[in-house]
C-alpha cells in the first residue's frame, strides 16, 4: 500500500476522537499511475474520488498496487480487483474503514465481508448501479445480496437514493447523497478568459444526447465533441456530422484548453437512473465557463442561476440558447466559479465523505 500524499500518523488498535483515520481506498483497477500524475500536477484530485483531499485532511490513505515485476501477469482488472481485495483483507488490522471508488472495486470486497472475512466498515461510491444492466437477472441478485453488507452507499445525485432502495431492497439508513466534487484549483476562472468560435461537447457513456444537440446546430456553427467511439458511431450517421470535430481519448490537459477556448460548453443528457453529466458540467462552471446542459435528475442537484437549462430532447430550447451565446460578447461568469468552489470542490467532497467516515467508525 501507497502513502505517499500524507505524513506517517501514530496508528493505535481503534480509532479516537482525536486520531486521524487510516482509510484504504479501493479502485476497479491499477490506480497508481493516476495517483503518480496526480503528484506531478497533470490530472485533478478528482481523478483520485477523495484520496488526496481525505489525505489533506490528516488522514492516513493507502491503496493497493502491485510491485512493478508482477504488474505485466496481472492485465485484467477483474482479477486485480480480487487481489486488491484479499490483500486488504490481511491489512485490515491497520486499516479503519475502507472506500471502494465504484461498485466494481467493491464487489469482491462486499463478498469478503458478507464471508465474515473482513470486518471492518466499507463505503461504495455508487457510479452505474441503476445502469439498466443491473436492473434485472442475474446482475441484480448478486447487488440485492451484497450491497446490505456495506456500511454505506454514497451517490452523487440525491435522486438515486429512493431508486437504490426499490430496487436493491436496502435499508434507507445505509444509503447517502454526497455530491460529487471537482478540482478547484486545476479548473479555475484564471484558466478560462480565452474564447475561441467554436462550441464544445463533452462527455461519455450512454447517458449522452448528441442527436439533440446535432438537431439543434445552427448551420454556421462549429462543434467539438470529445466522447468515446460508442458515441462517435452514432453521431457519423447523422445529416449534421459534417460540421462536428469528433475526438476521443484527449488528455486531461488538452481538454481543459478546449474548455479555455471554447464559446460555451453543451451537455446534453438522457433523462438516466444513473449519473451522467455532472463532472464535465462542474469542470466547465469551475472554470466561470458558459454552461448549457440537460435539466436531469442526475444534474438537478448541481444547477444554479447562471446555468442554462433545457429539458430532455428539447432541441427547440437548446437551438435558442446556442443562438443567443453565437451572438453574445461571452465573458467569464465568476459567480459560477465561486459557486463550485464554494460547494461542489474536491475539498469539499473530501470535506463530507470524512464526516460520515468517522459516523461509521464512531469518531466525533
């Protein structure tokens, strides 16, 4: 295990109210090259899901990683998974609780602790749960069996919890609405004064809406869209394409200079059980960008005044906001910058994520 982003802490057998917690933080597969860019200030915090500012905070935080020799036998993250799990459960007797960053990196740890195997409280940061794919069959057996082993179950959008619970048939005590908290100081104001002509899209998974978007192009604009190539298939069949930009796999870096330049950034969204949107809307408003994005269960919690809204599939509405930031003279809206580093920071969600840490390990 890694502690590099904190200073060693006097460890005794059971937490105080006056010790910092040792928490290990689990990820669906080697993290320790995030952790390592993270180090040299080329990815944000938020990359990490609370390691480094539940660090900075003064707690002690580990993960799991091979030693270099052993990494090239271990190419498939489930099996990583199952190691990371075991290895934890011989650590555990040094470890306070543990945070598994998604469900995946939390299934072979719930089976271990339902197995009686580990012991001690185990958070799940809830990403795809309410993913159709989970909602029936076999995959929806195994969450309604393990997910009442964890101690508690973290979403990013206050929406989710009463969905987790029909569907999953959890006790409501267990389930938590922690929003979800970017990199303040990575994207910031000071980064976004420059605008270019060309509007930006930007995001993944099939939560995304680009037919809308495409719809409601006007013909003289220019748009860029970074999204993974399940997207970049259906967005080549539609008539608009032609005046699109697409990429994918675009660094962290890059990509926060296409926020810099860009006229304003568009999300548009499916109306989702699962979250979609709120990273690249918190990036984007961090950086006092325009923001026009889909007024979604997932993203409801996050939109304030200064954010343009459009409901789902309603491409007249968007055509009008896209009309009205092609003809505006854009400067940067400080008021959402300040709003998200106010609220939606990685500090701030470290900031909440330790307060129910200590709650589950009984430390004021």
């Amino acid at each position: 295990m890694n502690r590099a982003l904190t200073a060693p802490k006097r460890v005794r057998s059971q937490a105080t109210s006056n010790q910092s917690l040792r928490v290990c933080f689990m990820y669906p597969c080697d993290w320790s090259q995030e952790l390592n860019d993270y180090a040299c200030g080329i990815v944000p915090s938020h990359r990490l899901f609370g390691y480094a500012g539940t660090a900075q905070l003064g707690h002690v935080v580990s993960f799991f990683q091979l030693a270099a020799p052993l990494k090239k036998f271990i190419q498939q993250p489930a099996l990583w998974r199952v190691l990371q799990a075991i290895y934890a459960s011989v650590k555990q007797s040094s470890i306070d609780a543990f945070v598994c960053t998604t469900e995946a990196s939390a299934l072979p740890v719930l089976m271990l602790k339902r197995a009686g195997v580990i012991r001690k409280p185990i958070v799940v940061l809830n990403v795809a749960l309410l993913e159709p794919r989970n909602a029936s069959g076999w995959r929806r057996w195994i969450w309604k069996t393990l997910l009442p082993c964890a101690d508690a179950i973290v979403s990013y959008a206050s929406a989710q919890l009463p969905w987790l619970q029909e569907r999953f048939s959890l006790n409501g005590d267990i389930l938590h609405f922690i929003p979800f908290g970017v990199d303040t100081h990575f994207f910031s104001a000071e980064q976004g004064a420059q605008t270019d002509s060309f509007l930006l899209s930007v995001g993944t998974n099939a939560g995304k809406d680009f037919a809308t978007l495409l719809d409601s192009l006007p013909d003289s604009a220019k748009l860029v869209i970074v999204t993974d190539k399940w997207n970049k298939r259906l967005i080549q069949g539609h008539p608009k394409s032609g005046q699109v930009d697409i990429r994918n796999d675009v660094p962290i870096l890059e990509l926060r200079q296409l926020y810099r330049d860009a006229v304003a950034q568009i999300i548009p969204l499916h109306e989702t059980k699962f979250s979609s949107g709120q990273t690249v809307m918190l990036e984007t408003m961090a950086m006092g960008k325009t923001t026009i994005i889909t007024e979604t269960s997932a993203t409801r919690d996050y939109i304030c005044p200064g954010v343009r809204t459009f409901c789902p599939g309603d491409s007249a509405t968007l055509q009008e906001h896209l009309w009205d930031v092609l003809n505006e003279s854009m400067q940067l809206n400080h008021g959402l910058s300040r709003h998200v580093r106010q609220n939606f920071s990685s500090d701030r969600f470290a900031e909440r994520l330790s307060k129910l840490l200590r709650e589950l390990c009984q430390v004021i």
